[in-house]
C-alpha cells in the first residue's frame, strides 16, 4: 500500500462546486487502495464536521487557514511585477503551509506527492523537494481542472473594463509561462478534457510536446449517480429559469450578466412571467443588484437547492470564458433538470444538442432555447430522463476512475 500527500487548494466537502467534486472522489477512489494524507487550505465557512468526514477515508487531514487581505493582495501584485509569476498562485503563498509540509515529508516516507490543481503544483514540488533532503524518492502528479492560461486569456477577450482587461492579459501570459513549467516538471499530468490537454501540449515545441504527451492522461470528472436522485417537479409557481454556480467567480458573474441584460428581455417578450433565480455563493453588488426586477431573484448560498430544483423549468449555463468541465452540468443531468448551454459552457462534456441538453451561442438563440423548455412540455420532459440516463452512463465516479489506478501503476513502477 502506497503513501499518497493529497494536497488542496479548496477544502473538498461538502460538494458545492466542481473543484470539490473532483477532488472528492479522486479521494475516495485512492483511499481504497492507498494511505492518503490530505493537506488542505480552509476557510472561515469549511465545517469541523466536513473535516470529520475525509478523516473517514483518509489516514490523516491537515488544514491550514487562507489569510486573504489587500496588503498580501498588494504585495503579490509587486511580486508579480519583478518575477513574472501568477499574481494569483502568489497571493497565496504562506509559511504556514511550508512549515506544514516540512514537518510532514520529514515523517512520513510519501511514495507519490498529488497536487489538485495548478494553485498547489508549486506546493507539491517544495514537498517533493524536502522529502528528497530526507532522503525520499516521491514521484508527483498534477491535476490540472483547466488549462488555466486559457481561462485567463478567454476572461480577458470577454472583458469591458480597460484596466481588468490589461490586468488579466497580464495574468493570462504570466499563467502560459508558469503552466508550462509546472507541467514540465511534473511526472504525470491529469487533464478532465481532453481539449485542455492539448491546450496545455500547446504551450511547448513541437519535439517537446511530442515527448511530454505520453504523461499525459485524461480522466473527466465524475460524480456519483447512486447518491442523487431525481429531483420531483414542483406542480405550481410561474415559469422558472434557474442559474447555479460560485457567484464570486468571474466567468459566472459575467454569465449571468449576459443572459439578464441580452438573453432574459427576448425570454419575456415570449415569456412575460418567466422568474429567474440567480442560487450560489457570494454574488458581487453588480449580481445582486439584478434582484431589482421582481422576476428576477438572487438567494446568495443555499445549503439545499432542492426546492429552486423542482421549480426548474430550465437551468442554464450562459458562460463564455471557461475550462476544464462544468460540473454543474452533470449535476443537472442528476437532478432530472433540462439544460441551455453555450458551447463553450458544455465543452470538455460528452453530450448531443437537442438529445440531453441545447446548446445556443448568441443571445437571441440562448433565449429561443429557453423560450422551448418553458413551453414546450414534451421536450422538456424528454431531455429530463435523457440527461439523467446520460449521467448514469457515462459519468459514474466508481468506473471512470479506476483509469487513475494505471496512472499511478505506472507512477509506483507496478503492473
């Protein structure tokens, strides 16, 4: 039984958004077969009975709380400046987690040291490296949800501020040259798309890219079908539309920026009643300030959507910049909710437009799609069971991960 340092950036419970997703079950598939040590950042909301919870797969959890303030956010940004690196993957660099790491490697003997997520590769190599002064051989793995250079520079195309548009170019470049190494360095690299690895491959040369896709593996993220079931459909209330989503995440607050202020007018020249809930963490003013129309509703977290659910009679993801996968399109898929997506929202997912969800691009052909799922009973109800058949199928966490077992067979020198 191998020795695995599992090292987050977002606690992974509860299950609230994709990067906790991912990283959930990634855990509890290596744990069956493997002593995990779960090293975490946490923050002020992440619940001491959410830590008890991995404490019940995992061998040990480690936390170490996100100090966020505009001083550090000042003092990454002048980082930035003179070494080039990710403003972002500087702003939370903090002793306590290197001392942590120190104590750590110095004890224990880890066989593989698995960064989730690039915030954590330039942590997992400081803890490969200080296990190797030890005297330690571990082999590393990083699991990259997103080509993330490519978000920054998508964030930055969609942006109409000046000043963030330059601030995110920046980003976007510092991210190209900083992504590269990392997965230069690396053993092993996972990707969820197989369009993020070769978005990543893109950024070396020809040979080099030739050489490093063999450490390349993708393995989408996965949820857990037997876990969630259908939600029932409420019989009342007026036509629904339901956005779900971390609303302090830019990619989401622009989304939903763009279906209210282009999509919604068309939806309710059709649809006049037709209500729009906003549902998910920390909306900004410009998110909540939407709530100003009475058709439209903005609750901030809910620990439990099931109620906004089953008043759904759409559930759109309006992104335009992102990567990686949605996992809120699998949850829905889950739910028994039918989907309006723009492409770049279901890409990286296995799907069939008009077959388990739609897929719009410009605004008047987003709201036509949602005009159909308010109106249209028979297509709603269809694409309802046919997602949720589709989930079932294609993106069960108990089958799909096992594809990791040969990525760390290979990692370890097993057969």
């Amino acid at each position: 039984m191998s020795r695995i340092l599992f090292l987050t950036q977002v606690f992974p419970y509860p299950l609230d958004a994709g990067p906790k997703v991912r990283a959930y079950y990634m855990l509890r598939h290596l744990a069956a077969s493997h002593e995990v040590t779960l090293v975490s950042f946490v923050r002020a909301d992440d619940r001491p009975e959410a830590v008890a919870h991995l404490r019940r797969f995992c061998v040990a959890v480690h936390t170490v709380p996100v100090h966020r303030s505009a001083v550090r956010n000042l003092r990454a940004g002048l980082k930035g400046l003179l070494t080039g690196l990710p403003v972002v993957i500087l702003r939370d660099e903090m002793e306590e987690m290197g001392r942590l790491l120190r104590r750590l490697t110095g004890q224990i003997p880890f066989d593989v040291i698995h960064a989730d997520q690039l915030s954590m590769a330039g942590y997992g190599l400081r803890a490969a490296q200080l296990a190797r002064v030890v005297g330690g051989m571990p082999q590393t793995l990083l699991d990259e949800h997103n080509a993330v250079y490519l978000l920054a520079e998508r964030m930055a195309v969609t942006e109409t501020r000046l000043l963030r548009r330059l601030l995110m170019t920046r980003e976007s470049r510092a991210f190209r040259r900083y992504e590269m190494e990392m997965c230069r360095r690396y053993d092993s690299v996972l990707t969820v798309t197989a369009e993020d690895r070769e978005h990543l491959l893109a950024l070396f040369g020809t040979a080099e890219s030739a050489e490093a896709r063999r450490k390349f593996t993708v393995v989408p993220i996965c949820v857990d079908p037997e876990a969630v079931r259908p939600v029932a459909r409420a019989g009342a209330g007026p036509p629904t539309i339901l956005s779900l989503g971390t609303m302090f995440w830019p990619p989401n607050i622009a989304g939903v920026q763009w279906f209210t202020r282009q999509v919604l007018p068309r939806v309710h020249t059709a649809v006049p009643e037709a209500r729009f809930v906003v549902l998910g963490k920390g909306p900004p003013p410009e998110v909540t300030r939407l709530a100003s129309d009475p058709r439209i509703v903005v609750t901030g977290y809910v620990a439990d959507p099931a109620p906004y659910l089953a008043a759904a009679d759409a559930f759109v993801v309006p992104l335009h910049a992102a990567g990686g996968m949605r996992v809120k399109i699998l949850d829905a898929w889950l739910w028994g909710v039918p989907i309006v997506s723009t492409p770049i929202g279901a890409e990286g997912i296995e799907c069939s437009d008009g077959e388990n969800l739609l897929i719009a691009e410009t605004a008047p052909a987003f709201a036509a799609a949602v005009v159909r799922l308010l109106t249209d009973s028979a297509l709603n109800d269809r694409l309802r069971e046919a997602g949720r058949r589709w989930a079932e199928a294609r993106y069960g966490w108990q089958e799909v991960y096992g594809m990791v077992d040969n990525v760390y067979a290979s990692l370890l020198g097993s057969p």
